[in-house]
C-alpha cells in the first residue's frame, strides 16, 4: 500500500502473477499497520479495476485504524477480510473480528453470518479472552461490557425516553446488554434504570427512590462508588425498599445468612521472613455460635478462609463461590496512610460473577464489608 500511489506497475504485477497461478484471490497486506482508511480504499479499488481479482484485505493496528481499514477495503470491493478475535495480534493487534462483523452487519447490511450469529458475538469475544488468559476489554466496541453503559443523569434521562437515542444499536443484536453505571452524577433516572435491570422496581415507589438517591450521593461523598460493584447496589435498592414497604409486605432484601460477633487479624512475621496472617472470627449462624481461625497470605485472605471454615458446615453452597478478583484504592486526599481505602471483591460460583464494595478507613474492615455484601448477594440466588 505504501508504495502503490508511486510505483503501481510492478505491484500490479505481482498480483497479476499471484492470480495467474489460479488461487481463488489475492489478500493485499497493511504488514506495518501505516495506512489510513483513504489510501486503503483508493488502492483496493484500483486493484480490483485493473485486475478484476477477487480481492483480500489484512490490516494491522498501529495506526489504530485496522477496522476502519478493513471496512474501507470491503466498500472499495475486497470481499475476502483477515481479522482476530478482540485484535489479538503483534504490536497494536489486528483488525478486531467482532468490531467488523459488528459494523459489516449493523451498519453496512451485509449478511456475512448465519441468522442469529451475531447475537453470539458477545459470549464468544469473552470465551476467548478467558481461554488466552487475557481481561476483556470492558470498552470494546459492540461486546464490551461498558459498550453500552451509561452513567450521566441527562444520559440516563434520554434513554428512558428511547434507548436509541445513545444506544446506536440494540445490544442485544450482538448479544450484549445495556447498563445504567450509578455514580456522583446519576440522578433519579439512572437509579430507576438501574433498578429495573436489577430487577428492583424503584418507579413504583417514588418515596423509596428518593431516599436512595440521597443515600448513594451521602455514600459516595465518602467514598463510596457503586459503578462497578452492582451487587452491593443491587442489596442497597433492595433494603431502601423493605424500608418504604407496609407491615406484612414481603421482603425484596435477603436476610444476612450469618451475624458477625467479632473478628480478628494477627500477622506473624517469622525469622525466615515469612509473613503469615491469621484470622479468627465469632459468628452466629443457624442459631449457633461459631468460632473459627485459618491462615493466609494475606490478611483478607485469612479473613475469608476463617469466614468460610465457620459457615460452610451450615451453608454448602460457599463451597461454589470463589474470589476471583479483589482490587484497592486508597483514595485521595491529605490524610496519607490514614486515607480512606475502597475495596472492590469480585465473586464467581463458575456459571456467574458479581462484585461487591466496601469502603473503610481500615482496609481490613473495608475488605470485610465487600466480602460480607459478596455471601449475602449469593445467598439471594441458592
């Protein structure tokens, strides 16, 4: 591509030698990633013209212009597209599969996929990136989990009037989803949002909407944040609903399946240097008092071995749940190491994944506050 505006003559014959020897096309390579989607276009076209070859197009993304690339080279009349799954390639990546298929079938009209594929898109982009051990990309393009979030309250506002309005497309046509990311700027329409793709009715109590628009903006001036931890949201809504609800009227929040007496962390730093945290918690459960201690690596982790050795007798299905993720944040400010520390834990009981808050100025008490909101969430689903 770079030396065809100079020198096409000799371009022109290669391919023209390639096609000779009777392949079923010739795929025309961007190796160095350097094209912008106008060059592409103009060769490709110029190609097909003085060839009539079934053409191919293969872009890298240095330039981070390989999807454009590619679509550009599909209008200009290639009809053979070389990309990987979520990009994955050397350097920058390649043109990433699923933003083309995306834009080829959404935007372009092309049925390059069996009816019904597309809504595959989503499950497969994630399948792949857990087998190569690879975090999904929250903010690719169609299969993203953030492709379609929205968070402003003017967003949020306009999407309750048609989603469309900054939905470009209906996720569900690649088989993801919407969400409502509940933040310092969300208002009452991103929570009603929120609460229905939780599964919480917040419009039919006006009052209880009200009070937990208050109380997630009380939260989060503490540091608090629920963008990314819609679990610990989703039992926020729940209780400011059992709040509001009449006497008799079922309960839409779990009870908690344990209650905390006490816990402790000791860490024993040993003469060979190793360092060793120990836990013991005092809880009630099923109408037991439960004393268990554990160790490990790490203060959290001792916590939640000694939380699991005492309740797992009476409830089997902590067995399933496993911590997957867990993530710091000491937030900023001038108190430095008396700074406030958000902890967010993510869970899976290997068929579904949820992530849960906690905020404290102890990073122990915050981890137990996450992990705590973590059992309980679970508990909703066994």
């Amino acid at each position: 591509f770079g030396g065809f505006p100079f020198r096409p003559a000799p371009r022109l014959g290669v391919v023209g030698s390639g096609g000779g020897a009777g392949p079923g096309g010739v795929v025309l390579g961007d190796p160095n990633g350097g094209q912008l989607p106008l060059g592409i276009a103009e060769t490709v076209a110029a190609v097909k013209e003085r060839t009539g070859l079934r053409l191919g197009i293969h872009c890298q993304d240095d330039t981070s212009c390989a999807v454009a690339n590619t679509l550009a080279a599909v209008q200009a009349g290639a009809t053979h597209a070389q990309c990987t799954a979520n990009g994955y390639g050397e350097r920058a990546g390649n043109a990433d599969l699923f933003a083309v298929l995306g834009n080829l079938v959404t935007k372009l009209g092309m049925e390059v996929l069996p009816s019904g594929c597309a809504a595959e898109m989503t499950r497969v982009s994630h399948a792949i990136a857990e087998i190569a051990n690879i975090a999904p990309d929250t903010h690719q393009a169609y299969v993203g989990a953030s492709a379609f979030a929205h968070k402003a309250g003017l967003h949020a506002s306009a999407i309750k009037v048609d989603p469309l309005l900054y939905n470009h497309i209906d996720p569900e046509v690649v088989g993801n989803d919407m969400r409502v990311l509940v933040t310092e700027m969300a208002g009452r329409a991103s929570l009603e949002l929120k609460g229905r793709e939780l599964g919480v009715d917040l419009a039919s109590r006006p009052a209880a909407l009200s009070g937990v628009v208050e109380q997630v903006k009380a939260l989060e001036a503490k540091g608090w944040s629920f963008e990314a931890a819609d679990a610990s949201l989703e039992l926020l809504l729940r209780r400011a609903m059992d709040a509001d609800a009449d006497p008799g009227e079922e309960r839409m929040a779990p009870e908690a399946p344990f209650e905390l007496e006490s816990y402790r962390v000791v860490l024993d730093h040993r003469s060979d240097g190793q360092v060793i945290s120990e836990a013991t918690v005092k809880v009630h459960v099923a109408g037991e008092r439960v004393i268990a201690t554990a160790e490990g690596n790490g203060p959290v982790h001792a916590l939640d071995a000694a939380l699991r050795k005492a309740l797992t007798p009476y409830l089997p299905w902590l067995d399933e749940v496993d911590l997957a993720d867990y993530k710091v944040r000491i937030l900023s400010g001038t108190h430095g190491t008396n700074a406030v520390t958000r902890v967010l834990i993510d869970s899976t009981d290997g068929e579904r994944e949820w992530t849960t808050v906690g905020v404290h100025e102890n990073i122990v008490e915050a981890s137990w506050l996450a992990l705590c909101d973590a059992l309980v969430h679970k508990s909703m689903r066994v």
